[in-house]
C-alpha cells in the first residue's frame, strides 16, 4: 500500500492486486478497464448504485463506509486477494 499527494490512478492501476475506493464513477471505470477487483465504500449518491453493481457483478464488495469494523476490512480485502 502507498500514495502520495498526486497519485496518477491509470499508471498505478495496473500494477495494484486491487483498489479500495468510494465508488465514484470514474475510480469504478477506469478500474473495471484493467480488469482490477474493488472494496467499495460509498458515500454519496452514484456511489451506493455503483457498490451494488460492483457486488452484484462479481468485480468486488461493498462495505459500510459508517459501520464496518477492523475484522470485516479485513475479510473483505482477504476475500477479494484470495
């Protein structure tokens, strides 16, 4: 894991096992292009349709951006690794 104060997300895509993000359209585009899984944290509006899609479709999950605790990240991101 790493960042930075500028991270250029179409060069670093396709060299991440997988993305954590809020769900906004172009995160969830241009991840779904290189073929990368997502944990979707919603926050605001497009985001929530977007985590449900991403679940339904099997490209990742959706977790409670308000509610999950440090065990559920957890199984979450082993289930998308693993």
């Amino acid at each position: 894991m790493w960042g930075g104060p500028f991270v250029p997300q179409t060069e670093i895509l396709p060299i991440v096992d997988m993305v954590i993000t809020h769900g906004g359209n172009n995160t969830v585009a241009e991840t779904l292009s290189f073929g990368k899984p997502m944990l979707v944290l919603p926050s605001f509006v497009d985001q929530f349709d977007n985590a449900q899609r991403i679940t339904e479709k099997g490209y990742g999950y959706r977790i409670d951006t308000y509610a999950f605790n440090d065990d559920e990240l957890i199984e979450m991101v082993d289930r998308i690794l693993n």
